[in-house]
C-alpha cells in the first residue's frame, strides 16, 4: 500500500495549529509554483528522484501524489565507485531499486501546507569545512529539520530506506532503496518563498551591517556589500531527500574576499526560524543532542566557517572568504561528508 499523506488524525493537526498559531500564514506570489513529487519540476516527463525521506511543505510548494508504489527493474550493475566491503554489503542487503528508472516509483510520508518551525539548520558540510576559491564551482546548500516530538511525542513518519549504488559523493551518483521503510523521528522542511542573498563586501565584512527588509540585503552607513546574483531553488536530491541547494553549476566567487550568504523569505511566509539552530544531520541523528557541534577539522579547530540563525529576524547567513586558486584557510579542511547520509543504508 502507497506511503502517502498517512493519516495522524485530527489530534496532530490540531496539535500543528495550536503549537504554530502565531505563525503567519502566506500564500505563495503570483507565479510561484513548487516543482515537487518524484518528476523534476517544468513538466518534463523522465523519470526523476523518489521522496524517499519525510517532508513538509509549506508556502504553497507543491508535491505531486504517487497513486502506485512499483518496483519493476531491479538493479543489475556492478557497483561502480563502491568499495568491495560495500559492494558485498549492497549484494547482501538487496535487491536494489534505483532511482530515475521508470518502473520504480515510490514516496515517503509527507504534510503540505502546516505551518512548521524549523529545528535545525544544515548548512553544506563544504560551506563549514573549506573556503571557496575564485572562479570555481562551489557548492551551496542547506537542509531544513523538524524534530516531529516537537509536534507530538512520539510522533514518525514513514521512509524509505536508500543506499549508494554507483559513484559516491560525485556528480553521477545513483542511490536507489531495497523497498524496506522505516518510521523516522525527522522530516526535512521546504518552501517556494525562501531565497538566498550572496553579497560581496570586500577585505573585510563590517562591522555595522544591519538587515534591510525593503530590499531584502546587508546595507552598511558607511560600506557597502554587493549583491551577487545566484540561482537557488528546491531540490529532489539523489538521496529522495527535499532540500535548497544552488544550480547552474554552483556559485563561483568572482573574486577574493569575504561574502555573506544569507538565506531568508523576502515575502510573510509559514515556515519559521525562530527556535531552530544550526546543526548536521550526521551528528543530531535520531537523538538530537542538546546543543548541536560546531563544525571541526580533523585535528579539532574550528572549520572555514560558522552559519548563524538570527531568529529575531527569520533567517540564517554564513561569512565566507574566497580565496586563490591554490590557498586555503580558517583552519585545517576536512573531507567534506555526504549530504544524502552515511555511506550505506541512509535513512
């Protein structure tokens, strides 16, 4: 039977209403639409990414209903990219179906249109780790987590359990699920409203910067911090997972200096900041700790950069220093983490 819209009952909608009433409802703007479910978004008709883990939408994004769960092809390659520890663990956890493959189509448990307040705020581990570096692509993301005990105690929604079938961590890589679900504690967070603002203020970010809500930017009484343009909208990731990230290659800084990336709604908006702090999937888990780690390098100092949550005024931004080419800094990089989940079973 179809993972879809599962029933909580009238005591968790209410409990949704009563917790957020405080929040303001929005509509999206004229020509907003979401581009959701498991086909890409412009109506094109391959097959795209399954939702795989649990989602809520908000601000009008839409997620299109898969009526019937298939599993017709089962994946018969060979584990290209994969070590041989988890090419046998893959070999004894399947079959595998893979994702993008007509005949294979399901979908994690999801909500749309509740209000949410937002529990953590993933930036990209590339963002927290490494410095950008002029003139090359440079990845920017961000998750969004509701921690559902916050709704309900004990309160889950249904996923589906994914694996690494080809090509890890690169631009070809291929997950797929072995059609074992699982009840999670988390459900990633969406909305069509939210933007990000990059701006570039030179040698130094100042010190005076205050939030404009006119035009949504950094302004300074005595320095200015330039607005870079950047596509940014939602994704199905290959992992089935809803998320932010930067397309068209990814953002590549013109020049040398610290940037602000900001990501903020420009227009009211359902979803809310106000309790959320930074955080990494990876390490809040299905327990969440009390106080989310920063992000460290291998031998224990700080990483490149440290995200921020202003709840006071709805949005998170992270201070950036593009570098040349060749350099690096604020601390020793790390190998920036897998997005999608640990490598093996993800849920």
């Amino acid at each position: 039977m179809n993972i879809m819209m599962k029933t909580m009952g009238r005591m968790v909608l209410l409990g949704c209403a009563m917790l957020f009433s405080a929040m303001v409802w929005a509509a999206p703007p004229a020509g907003v639409g979401g581009g959701g479910g498991n086909r890409p978004p412009g109506g094109e008709e391959t097959q795209g990414n399954n939702l795989s883990f649990p989602a809520f939408a908000v601000d009008g994004y839409a997620i299109a209903e898969v009526e019937t769960t298939t599993f017709d092809v089962v994946y018969s390659g060979e584990y290209p990219g994969l070590t041989p520890e988890e090419i046998a663990e893959r070999e004894a956890g399947g079959p595998w179906y893979a994702q993008k493959t007509e005949g294979n189509t399901w979908q994690a448990e999801y909500f749309v249109g509740l209000p949410v307040e937002v529990s953590y705020v993933d930036w990209g581990d590339n963002i927290e780790a490494v410095d950008p570096k002029v003139r090359r692509p440079f990845r920017l993301e961000i998750q969004l987590y509701k921690r559902l005990a916050e709704i309900e105690e004990g309160m889950t929604m249904t996923g589906y359990v994914m694996a690494e079938l080809e090509y890890p961590s690169s631009a070809n890589e291929l997950q797929g699920t072995n059609t074992a679900t699982y009840e999670g504690n988390f459900a990633t967070v969406v909305s069509d409203l939210w933007k990000l603002r990059v701006q570039y203020c030179g040698s130094e970010v100042p010190g005076d910067l205050y939030w404009d809500t006119a035009t949504s930017m950094w302004l300074s009484p005595a320095s200015s911090c330039a607005d870079v343009p950047i596509s940014f909208a939602v994704e199905l990731n290959v992992g089935g997972k809803l998320i932010f990230g930067g397309s068209q290659g990814g953002w590549k800084p013109a020049s040398a200096g610290f940037y602000r990336i900001t990501f903020y709604s420009p227009v009211e908006t359902s979803m809310s900041l106000a309790t959320a702090a930074i955080g990494n999937y990876g390490d809040f888990g299905v327990v969440p700790p009390e106080e989310p780690a920063a992000a460290e390098s291998d031998d224990g100092d700080e990483g490149a950069a440290t995200p921020v949550v202003d709840h006071d005024l709805n949005l998170s931004y992270v201070d950036v220093q593009a570098v040349a080419g060749g350099g690096g800094g604020g601390g020793k990089p790390k190998a920036p983490k897998s997005n999608n989940g640990k490598k093996g079973l993800n849920k």
